[in-house]
C-alpha cells in the first residue's frame, strides 16, 4: 500500500485521479453561441450490399453540433437526400434555412470503402469543398472525424479537432479495491480502451507533441515514478525514479526532454531531465512547493504553480536567463497553467469566493475572465486548435469531463455512464 504521507504531498502537488469504470464518455452540449450556423448533414449515398458498420454522415453531424457552433436540421425535415450537385435545389434548402449543406456517397472497395463528399454554401449556390476520400482500411470513425474537421475549417476558418485523441484515469470500486484504469478515447469519447490498468494510483497523463507518446505517474511499485508510454508498440518504459516525490510529467517540444517535480533534495522544485543523456537539471530553488510545469510552445520557458509568494500562484521562468516572473496576480489561488499554441492565452485553475473555476488570462491584455459557475473543477486541458478547454468537475456529486469555450458562449459535459472520469489531456493534432 502506498504510505499515507507519500499520497498527501502528492495530492498537493498533482491531483489524484479519481475516477470510474472502462466506459465511453457522451457529451452533451450545454450552451451554445447565440447565433450557430445552421447546416444539412445529408445522409449518405451507400452503394453497398451489407449494411455500413458505422454512420458515417451521423458521426459528422454529431462532431459538428457538439462544437456548439452549429445547427443541425433534423434528418426528418429535410426535403430529400441527394447525393450530388444536380440532385439539389438550392432554394427548397434556403427556405428551410441552411447556411450550408454536406451530402456524400461512399462504396465499397477492395480495402475498406471510397467517400466523395461536398460542401455548399446555399445562399451563393457555390461549391466550398469536394473531396474523394479512400480509407483504403482505417476505421470509419477516422473518415467521420477527418470529414468534421474539413467542413469546421472551411466554415469557421478554425482547424477542426475533431479527430484528436484524450487521454484520462478512471477508478472503479472503493478502498483497498479500487482500479485504476489510464483510458484513451477519441475527442468525441468513443473507442474508449485502456492502456494501462492498476490497483494503485495513475496521476498526470500527459501527451507528447507528436502524439506518440504518454508520460504519466504511477504508483504501483507503491511509490510514485513517472513512466512513459509508447502508444503505437506498447512499449512502457520507466523514468528515472528518485527517493520522495516523481510527479508531473511535462513534455518539450521536441519530445527529448521532461519537465518534472522531484522532492530528492528535501523540497519539491522543478527539474528538466534528458531522455536521451539521463541527465538531470534543477530548475527552481526555493523553499516554497513548485510544480505543475508546463512548457510555453517556443520552449524557450517553462511555466510552473509555486506558493513562495504565500499562496498558489502561477510563474514563468525563462531557460535561457533563468529571469522569473509573475503571471497571475487576480485572486489568493490560481494553478495548473495551460497555454493556447499561440502563447497568448492562459487557462487555470481559478478560485474565489464561490469555489474553483476554470479561467483564462489574456497574457497581452492580463485580462482575466472566468468562464465557468461550477465550483469543483480543476484539470484543464486545451484543444490544439485553441477553441476548448476540457476539464474535471462534479456534478450532482459526481466527476464527469466538461468542456468550455475560451470565450465562455459553448459548454458541454462528457459524464460517463458508469461513473467517474477525471483529469484528461488532449492531444495535439494527429494528421
């Protein structure tokens, strides 16, 4: 059993994932923007003689309309289902009131199935996109997913991320017979598998930037190690393990170095150790806990959560000059920095009076707005695309997965049908 004291400073320093069951995840959209764009996602022309395992025009749509970005028109209002261009009159689906209309036709071949899809914008009457797609034997979902993040781009001018993956830990049972399962599941929460399961605590998952790797914590040797996972072989492989704390993994950019909080020397400071070398630098020196790290996307810093000034607060510390500064002054608590890809966002844990929010500061502005009203959450994780962030919360008691937009207008939750989810970590963009 993992020593009390141990779990303590640990739960200080990373949260523990508690969590449920090796379920899927559903979402469910919340709030939307005040104004979606509304679209036709035709049904699909199959020219097949066994049914599709997969809907493939229905994964689209649903992608599409948990965004909160559009409308979908219901399948059973729709005038009829063409399958190209000379099949449409642009005007019986403008008096319905589309903005835009996807239809598609997909048949068999020798190695999965082909796709012809088109996009239209039905106020000019003009074909946006066309695309043939051969899935020469991927998954029906990978076509679903590339398709949503086409027709997103081309809409919104925002890439689509649709066909990312997360990442999360789920704990089923209580006591002494809990397991912990580490889960990887499309954005949308299907295809939910485990990757790793244990009978001892699973903390901080977290994606490498070319999306092949996981490094988390785990602490089924009874104490905590950092481990990393090789998603495409299997392959597992274990850090350096030092004596106390070995928690919160963060990749660089370059997927050849680790940020981690290690307490060998008597306190919990931050240190960067070289996968390729075993090489060990200390970062911060303080007497107050440091961890939490994150890399800035140029890799030229590394942002941490420290109390040295008294209370959580989040910092910056440049590598190359060692110059550290303060980035979070609003509020007696805020922790778990995450940066938009463009560095200019900052998202956080956030309390106040109320409890813990999800927040972002504009680090050019130092505007700060909290874009959630619920009072337990923590864990954000940002889209690649920079549009949602993905976090823990409870609700009804209960720890489900909800996401915001950073402008607070779409919400939506990913509760599990048999029970609690925490801590995720999206991807970076696979494709």
């Amino acid at each position: 059993m993992v020593n009390c004291n141990m779990k303590k400073i640990c739960l200080l320093l990373i949260t523990l994932l508690s969590c449920s069951v090796n379920a899927q995840l559903l979402v469910e959209i919340t709030e939307g923007v005040d104004e979606p764009t509304h679209i036709a996602v035709v049904p699909f022309g199959w020219d097949g003689d066994q049914a599709m395992q997969e809907d493939i025009s229905a994964i689209v749509a649903n992608d599409l309309r948990r965004s909160g970005m559009f409308k979908l028109m219901a399948e059973e209002n729709m005038l009829g289902s063409p399958e190209t261009e000379s099949q449409i009159f642009f005007r019986d689906w403008r008096i319905s009131g589309n903005d835009f209309m996807l239809i598609g036709s997909m048949k068999p071949t020798a190695t999965g199935i082909t796709a012809t899809v088109e996009l239209f914008d039905i106020l000019s009457e003009k074909k946006i996109w066309s695309q043939t797609i051969d899935s020469a034997g991927s998954d029906l979902r990978d076509i679903a997913h590339y398709i949503a993040d086409e027709v997103f781009q081309k809409i919104t001018g925002i890439r689509g991320a649709f066909a990312t993956k997360v990442v999360y830990v789920t704990v089923q049972g209580r006591g002494d017979a809990r397991k912990f399962r580490l889960q990887l599941a499309d954005s949308d929460g299907a295809r939910a598998k485990t990757i790793l399961s244990s009978n001892e605590p699973i903390l901080s998952p977290t994606w490498s930037r070319d999306g092949k790797k996981i490094a988390y914590v785990s602490f089924e040797t009874t104490r905590p190690a950092i481990y990393i996972q090789h998603l495409a072989t299997g392959k597992r492989q274990k850090v350096q393990s030092f004596k106390g704390i070995n928690g919160a993994p963060a990749w660089d950019p370059t997927g050849n170095q680790l940020a981690l909080v290690l307490s060998k020397d008597g306190n919990p400071e931050i240190y960067i150790l070289n996968l390729q070398s075993g090489s060990l630098e200390r970062l911060t020196r303080h007497y107050g806990i440091d961890t939490e790290p994150t890399w800035a996307p140029d890799g030229k810093s590394i942002l941490f959560t420290s109390d040295r000034g008294g209370r959580p607060q989040i910092y910056r510390i440049d590598l190359a000059s060692r110059a550290l500064t303060r980035l979070t002054f609003k509020g007696k608590y805020n922790s778990r920095g995450r940066l938009t890809q463009d560095g200019r966002f900052l998202t956080m844990v956030h309390q106040d009076s109320t409890g813990y929010h999800i927040a972002v500061q504009d680090l050019q502005s130092g505007r700060l707005d909290i874009l959630t009203n619920s009072k337990d959450d923590e864990s954000p994780t940002i889209a690649p695309n920079g549009v949602v962030v993905m976090y823990a919360t409870k609700i009804g008691g209960k720890g489900v997965l909800a996401g915001v937009s950073l402008d607070g207008k779409i919400k939506f939750t990913m509760p599990s049908s048999l029970g609690e989810v925490r801590e995720p970590a999206w991807s970076p963009f696979l494709n």
